[in-house]
C-alpha cells in the first residue's frame, strides 16, 4: 500500500460506519423483508414480482431518508 500512494498522490477520506449507504440498503432489504416476504405465500414468481413492484412503488412514492 505504501508504494502504491507513494507514486500517487492521494487522499482517503474515512466513513462512520453509521453513514454507510450500506446502512440505507439493508434498512431497505428489512422493510421489503417485513411487508413482501415474512409470512407471505406467493403463488408464482410472477406474484412475487408484482408484489415486488407495488412495494417500490409505494416506497417511492413516500420515499425518504432513512434516519
């Protein structure tokens, strides 16, 4: 690592971990987990799918930071 940023100038800039976006990703997965998996009984890929698509529909449309 040492030779590498010696022969290029560089900068790290170093996250918190709570600022991750990963963090906002798996808060995602959680609330899709909750409403369109837990407990369901899809009857075919395509029911899984549509009922896929009306959670990010409805999630976009009330969409907000996760805090």
């Amino acid at each position: 690592m040492s030779g590498f940023c010696g022969r290029r100038p560089s900068h790290f800039h170093f996250t918190p971990l709570h600022a991750s976006w990963v963090n906002q990703i798996e808060l995602w997965f959680a609330r899709y987990t909750r409403w369109v998996l837990r407990h369901a009984n899809h009857t075919s890929t395509a029911h899984l799918r549509e009922r896929t698509e009306q959670f990010m529909h409805e999630h976009n449309q009330a969409a907000r930071p996760y805090t």
